[in-house]
C-alpha cells in the first residue's frame, strides 16, 4: 500500500510535532509571541513541543505493545500509534482552550499569595543583601577591630542586620502561620 505525500506529512506532524504543541500550549498558556522575546519564545516553543511529542510517541507505542497479547507493529493500514497520540493532542487542546491559551489576551499569571505582597525571590535576594554585608562588616572588623570606636560602630552595624534579619524571618513565619 503506497502512501500518498499528504499522509506522509499529517503522520510526520502526529509524531513529531502536534501532541508535544497541544501539551505546552495547556501547560504554558500565557506563552505569546510578542515582543522582544518572541524568537526566543518561538525557539522554546518548537523544541518542547518536538521533545514531547517524540516521548510520547515512545510511551504510547510501549504501551500498545504491551498491552496487545500479540505485540504491536506500526503499519499504515492499523493507525492505533496515530489514534492514541491524535487522542492525546485532542485532550491537550480541549485542556489549552479552556486555560486561555488561544484567547486574544493572555491569562493572567500566578502571583504570590499572602499579606505581604514580596515574593520568595524578594525576600530571598533581601535576606542574600543582608549576608553579604554582614560578611562586609565582619571582615571590617577584624582588620580595624583595635580602634575601640569602630569597633563598637562595627558592632551596632551588625546587630543591626542581625535584627532585621530576625525582623524577616518572623515576618514571613507570622505569614506563613496565618
């Protein structure tokens, strides 16, 4: 049986590209190619959607094969690869349709949760801030510790960062308790 060009493309597109693009589009549906990132988005698009429709080519043909008592072959004439990975980007397209991702605006992305409206990354880049100076300070003192008032300015300094540093933590235990 002889297979025309237009089979060869659509089979080509099932395996390689459609099931792997349906997944990333209900995965990532803010994903846009818009402004000055677009050629890199396009280039994350492509490769994510190339890398996961050839794993899923790869697990859905596993599982055919194991679960048909006679093994499973990939003809043209018995499609069952081709039906399951249709199925799967049907799925991830019905997903990827109600998540908005084909919608004229993005959906909104997920912010952080909470009283304080500072992220993890804020604080965690914060609490960084604080060591480096803290370490800043320490080295200072132990060069210029035999001067008594630079010491104790040192010092305050220190205790000062260890304040706000406890001042942090408690803040963000009181959140997280709440």
């Amino acid at each position: 049986m002889a297979v025309n060009g237009v089979e060869a493309v659509v089979g080509l597109l099932l395996l390689f590209f459609v099931p792997g693009y349906a997944l990333t589009k209900a995965t990532f549906p803010e994903w846009r190619l818009r402004g000055r990132s677009a050629v890199l988005r396009l280039l994350e698009i492509v490769t994510l959607s190339f890398v996961l429709s050839v794993v899923l080519t790869v697990v859905v043909g596993y599982f055919l094969l194991a679960a048909s008592p006679s093994g499973f072959q990939a003809y043209w004439s018995d499609p069952a690869l081709e039906v399951g990975l249709a199925a799967i980007a049907a799925v991830g397209f019905a997903v990827a349709w109600l998540r908005g991702a084909f919608a004229a605006e993005p959906p909104a992305v997920g912010t952080p949760e909470g009283p304080d409206e500072s992220g993890a990354w804020e604080v965690s880049r914060e609490l960084e801030r604080l060591g480096r100076e803290e370490r800043r300070l320490n080295h200072q003192l132990r060069v210029d510790g035999s001067d008594p008032a630079t010491a104790t300015r040192l010092r305050e300094e220190l205790d000062r960062i260890a304040e706000e540093r406890a001042e942090i933590q408690r803040r963000r235990e009181a959140e997280y308790a709440s």
